[in-house]
C-alpha cells in the first residue's frame, strides 16, 4: 500500500483501447482462456473514481475465460479510520507491528472495502465470496521487536478455491488471515497475493496501485527481468522507490515460485487493466522470468507472425524478403522473444554441412516500441549460445544497414567474404545487396 500522495492522471493517459481493437484482443484469448490470474488492488484504488470501471474491466476478463481471483489492501481505508476516530495505529500495510487497536480498524475497514467489491461484482452480475481459505502465524519476534498481530500465511485451501473458481465464483480475500485458534491476524496483501499465485499456480499477478508502474532510480520501469530486480533490492534498494518495495520483493517471490509474470498497473487510469493485458506494449511494469526463458524455438503457429513482424523491415531492405511459405520450410531456423506470449523479436541460426563448426546469425528484427532495451542482444547471445551447443566455434552475420550494432554492442568483427561456406558465398554474390561480412570467434 503506498504512503506517498495520489498523482493526478493526465489527459495523455487515457484509454488507448478501441472497440476496433476486438480483433487484437481475441488474439490473446486462446493464450489466457482458462489461466489463473491473481489481481490485487491497493486500498487507495478502492477508493478512486475509477473503482467501478476496473470490476467492468474483471467482468470482461471472466466473459473470456480468465479465471480471476481478488485481492484487496485496506491500508487507506484504515489510515482515514484512524484519523476519524483519533486512534494512532501501529502499520498501515500490515508489513510491520499490529496492534490489538489497529487490528480492530483493519477487521473495520476490511469489511467495508469487502462489500463494496462485493457489490459492484453483484452489478456486473459476478457471483463472489468472501473466504476464509488462508491459514497463518503470528510473524512472531523480528529483531527484538514483538510484531503482535501481524501474520504470515502458513497454509491456503487449494481446492476449497479452487471449486469455487469452477463455480464461476469469484473468490475475493482481505488482508485478514485466521490463525490456528481462529481469531484474525492482519497480512500485507502484496504478500498474500504471492502467496495465493503459487498456492493457485496462477500465470500472473496484476498489482493495481496509484502510481503509473515500477518505480526505479526516478524512472517508471516498463519492464525489468527478476534477476535485474532481485540484484538491485539485494545490492541498491534505495534505487526503488519507498511504495515500490513491497510489490518488487513479493514479485520476485512470486516469479522464483512459478509465476510467469508480474504486473504494476496504474488502477486509476481508465482502461488501464485491459490496456495492459491486451496489448503488446502494456501501460505499467512488467517483471518477468530469466531473460532467456522468454526466448523459444519456433513453431509453424508462428510462420504468420513471424511473416508480419518482418514486412517493415523487408521494405526497408534491412531483411531479404521472405514468403510465409519459404519462413515456414526453415522454421526450425527460427527462435522468436515473447514478453507475455506476445512475439516481439526473432532471429534465424543456419548451419553448414560443409562448415560444420561454423553457424550464422540472420533475420534479426525487433519491434521497434522494444529498441535500446537489450532484446536484440539477448537474441544474438542466445543464438551464440545455441550454435556453441551444436559445435559451432564461430558464428557470422550478413548485415547491411545493422552491422554497426553487431560489431559495437555484440562483440563481432567485419570480415572478408572469403569465409563464407561456398553455397553461401554464390546466394551472397547472386543477391547483390553487397552486405558486411561480421564474425564472432565463440569463447
């Protein structure tokens, strides 16, 4: 739950979702129909204008198959409590102590944020249910101080939610947990939502805040791969800013225990859930798994794609034309990027017969919103890797309008075309595109 003050939302951030864009969004039904996804909303967004639109935004999502579980925060809802009645709390977000008074204000707030997701999922007619599915401890003693009422999840009723889920129920948890004697013990909600996305082997968790995205040395971070994030939380925490934390730290716990991705959402812009969801570029943060793992062979679903994703660049003579038909017989060449089962980038790695410890790097195309953020490096490195795995002690690349990306930022040398294998060297010279030989000696 953030401490820092609301930002006003800016004209410039409004939908970007049309109803033209259908087409685009059905794309991704296939992909998300059946997924779990686990969507927390901080208590501050409870409270925002634009509250309803986002239960709107939750209808579509199960009208498309999405399985959808809620989480919500309490924390502003609690802090105003506590200034209503002049009661001075302990935590606001339950990552720190808990007294029995502030326990006593978040059962309060609880409730009332409970029922008012409760009745605007009735208004889009959801069935939904407040439950009781989470176990915890007391978080005990950390570092000489007594955390009192503060808990931990021990243990979350998988099958009880998941019936519910089949149900077409909707399961809606407060950051209230009930210990082994029953009596409420108060949970930070990034936490639980971690918690129920690995209990629930959900693909992703949405974190609806009133900041535009990750918030990392003054920037808004659109995307960052977890092993960036868990070395700067561990080495430069600082860098984060303060109401980031909480979500960096439990987005990486949820990522190291299966969670494919994690998103940070500005909740008060209209749209902003769909937008983000539906849409290649998203409108938050997004963290993700180990760089490579978003990186796969392809396959002939992907042909078509794979044969839009070029055309600029064919038209731009950047890439020799291709036809779907000539991408689909070398497909296996082929290893495309996805960021959120989305392909954003592609790469081609052949291999020769009678070069057999020599392979080249082609077709190298990244769309151009992912420039200058380390993607086609990371297809180049992968294909290197790749080729040293079959043998390959070097690796080439033809490039005419590129190779200054190859030499500068991956370590390639130009070179004469002479090392070319011979059926090479003759569709070389028969192109007439007159392209720079590069080489890369593999350690």
């Amino acid at each position: 739950m953030s401490t820092s003050p609301p930002v006003p939302v800016s004209s410039a951030q409004a939908t970007t979702i049309k109803p033209t864009d259908l087409r685009g969004i059905l794309k991704y039904v296939p992909r998300f129909q059946g997924q779990i996804f686990v969507i927390a909303i901080d208590g501050s967004i409870v409270a925002d204008e634009n509250f309803g639109n986002l239960l709107v935004d939750v209808a579509v999502l199960r009208s498309l198959g999405i399985k959808i579980v809620l989480v919500h925060g309490v924390g502003h809802q609690l802090q105003e409590l506590a200034d209503l009645r002049g009661v001075t709390i302990t935590n606001a977000d339950g990552t720190g102590v808990t007294d029995p008074a502030t326990l006593d204000l978040a059962i309060r707030a609880s409730s009332r944020v409970s029922h008012l997701m409760l009745e605007g999922l009735t208004q889009n007619a959801l069935k939904a249910v407040l439950t009781n599915a989470v176990r915890a401890l007391p978080v005990g003693i950390i570092k000489g101080v007594d955390q009192q009422l503060t808990g931990k999840v021990e243990r979350i009723d998988r099958d009880f939610i998941g019936e519910l889920i089949e149900k077409q129920v909707v399961p809606i948890f407060s950051p209230l947990a009930f210990g082994a004697d029953g009596r409420s013990l108060r949970v930070n909600s990034d936490l639980l939502a971690a918690e129920l996305a690995e209990a629930l082997h959900a693909t992703k968790i949405i974190y609806l805040t009133p900041q535009s995205g990750l918030e990392i040395g003054g920037d808004v971070r659109r995307d960052i791969s977890v092993d960036a994030l868990r070395t700067i939380l561990r080495d430069h925490p600082d860098q984060i800013a303060e109401w980031s934390r909480s979500k960096a730290a439990h987005a990486v716990k949820a990522i190291e225990t299966g969670t494919q991705r994690v998103h940070i959402v500005d909740g008060r812009v209209f749209d902003s859930l769909l937008n983000e969801i539906f849409s290649n570029e998203g409108v938050g943060s997004l963290v993700y798994g180990n760089d490579y793992q978003q990186i796969r062979q392809a396959t002939k679903r992907d042909v078509r794609h794979i044969y839009n994703l070029t055309r600029n660049a064919v038209r731009r003579e950047e890439l020799v034309h291709r036809t779907q038909l000539q991408i689909e017989k070398s497909i296996d060449q082929y290893f495309v990027f996805e960021v959120d089962e989305n392909i954003i980038a592609c790469v081609t790695l052949a291999y020769y017969a009678d070069k057999p410890k020599l392979a080249e790097v082609g077709s190298l195309y990244v769309v151009p919103f992912y420039h200058n953020r380390g993607v086609g490096k990371k297809m180049v490195e992968y294909a290197c890797l790749q080729a040293k795995e079959r043998g390959a002690d070097t690796v080439i690349a033809l490039s005419t309008q590129n190779f200054g990306f190859f030499s500068n930022v991956c370590g390639f040398q130009e070179a004469d075309k002479d090392i070319l294998p011979e059926a090479r060297l003759k569709s070389y010279e028969d192109s007439g595109r007159n392209a720079r030989v590069l080489v890369k000696a593999l350690a």
